[in-house]
C-alpha cells in the first residue's frame, strides 16, 4: 500500500476474471466451485477498490459468448451473481457503492435481471465508487446497439451521416458516463481482449497476470496498480 502514490490512482479499473474453471480442474473440482472460490475475490478486489480509493470498477462477470457454457454451468452462475447481489446489497448500501451492469441484460433470466435491477436503484445513490458488472455482455455488441441508436437518430433527421462524431457513439454506449478504463488486469494469463470494452479501452493500459482469477489477491492488485503508475501514458503524442 505504501507504494501508492495516491494522486496518480486510475480512475476506471476494468478486470477480465479468468480463470475459474482451471483453478478447480488443478484440485478435481467441478468447474462451478472454482466459480465459487472467484466470487470471494469478487468481495476481496470490490473492497479493496474502495479502499485504495478507485472511483470506477468494471468487471467482466458473463460474456455474450459464454452463453455457449452448459446449462448447469450457466445456471450456476446465475445462481452466485444472485446470492453476491443479496450478500453485498447491505455492504454497497453503508459503503456508498453504486452497482451498474452493462450487456445485454435482457438476456438474463428473470429473476436474475429483477434482483439486479432492484440492487442497482437500491444503491443509485452512492458516491464512493461505481461498481460496474459486465453481463452478457460483448464489445462488439455494444458497439452494434450503440449504432443502432445513432441509427435512429439518423432515420429521425436529427443527426446526419456526415455529422457522426466520437462523442455520438460515447453517448450511446450502455453506460455513457462510464470514462475509459485506465487500467484493465486480466488474470490466467491468456493474452486476449475477449470482446471486453472493445470501443472503451482505445488507450487503456494492460496487465496481464498468470494467476488464476480465485488465487488472486489484493496485495497483486496493488502490485499491478503500482505498475500502471510506473507506466508512461503518451495517447499518441509526442514526448
Ligand atoms: C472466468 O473463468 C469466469 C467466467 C467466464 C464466467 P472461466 O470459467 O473462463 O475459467 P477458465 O478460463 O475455464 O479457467
Ligand atoms: C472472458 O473469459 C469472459 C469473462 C471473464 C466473463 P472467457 O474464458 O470467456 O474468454 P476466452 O474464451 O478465454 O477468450
Ligand atoms: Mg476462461
């Protein structure tokens, strides 16, 4: 902690949290209890964050492509993301967390989504960090649906083709206020964006980690915090 410097933390943590399935084939685990053991680090990383001081918290939770897991895998998870949000909603509520989801969320099953929505208005009023849970959600997907906003904007004769600026896009992405990461941490080691915040992380650092999402710790989140402040952030310019 102490190598921190407090005036250089990024604003927008995003996290990439894989992993779980190897961490319990290595033990003979069912995949779903390394699910499990990740959802711990869930609590770990969100509390540090607070912590530390991290206004903005994005975590890959459920890809639109990991629709393709199997049933008992997916209602599973459904399952943890549904106890999380009941175990944290006290938690979030004293600690000024305001929880938000971006993805395709009409896709989730109902229960799930009804749990979610209720935990995101429970908690709007936070002001201590935005907790940001990535659900069925793809990059590609956002951009698309972000499109076919700016698409409508067009067919209505507000906005034409040639008129089509960054900032049209930005507003209509799932979360408009969200700023671009900063800084985005991938556990287990594989060297891939996997459809995450694909418009958002233009210029966003990268820490790639081989630790397996449940093993990871707040004492590795702090070391990759402190490499990001090492780093050099140029946006193209020159020196
Ligand atoms: C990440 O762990 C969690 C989700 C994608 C929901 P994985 O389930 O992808 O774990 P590995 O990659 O198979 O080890
Ligand atoms: C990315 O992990 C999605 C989440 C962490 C939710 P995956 O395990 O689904 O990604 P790939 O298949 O390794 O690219
Ligand atoms: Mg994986």
């Amino acid at each position: 902690m102490n190598e921190i410097d407090k005036s250089k933390l990024p604003v927008h943590v995003a996290i990439i949290m894989d992993g779980n399935g190897r961490w319990a084939k290595k033990r003979g685990f069912p995949r779903v209890q390394g699910h499990q053991k990740g959802t711990e680090t869930v609590r770990e990383v969100v509390k540090a964050s607070r912590e530390i001081g991290i206004k903005w918290l994005t975590l890959y939770a459920f890809s639109e492509e990991n629709w393709k897991r199997s049933d008992l895998e997916i209602s599973a998870l459904m399952n943890l993301l549904e106890k999380f949000l009941r175990q944290e909603l006290k938690e979030m509520t004293e600690k000024g967390i305001r929880l938000r989801a971006i993805g395709r969320l009409h896709k989730l099953p109902a229960s799930t989504r009804e749990l979610l929505l209720k935990t995101i208005d429970e908690t709007s009023g936070g002001t201590q960090m935005t907790l940001t849970l990535a659900l069925s959600y793809g990059g590609r997907q956002e951009i698309l649906d972000a499109l076919r906003k700016v698409g409508t904007m067009v067919e209505k004769g507000l906005l034409r083709a040639e008129e089509i600026e960054k900032r049209h896009l930005t507003a209509s992405l799932y979360e408009p206020e969200m700023p671009d990461p900063d800084l985005l941490i991938r556990t287990s080691g594989e060297y891939r964006i996997s459809n995450f915040l694909l418009w958002e992380i233009a210029y966003t650092e990268l820490y790639i980690t081989p630790t397996l999402w449940p093993d990871f710790s707040k004492e590795e989140y702090l070391k990759a915090i402190a490499e990001f402040q090492r780093r050099e952030r140029r946006f193209g310019a020159a020196e």
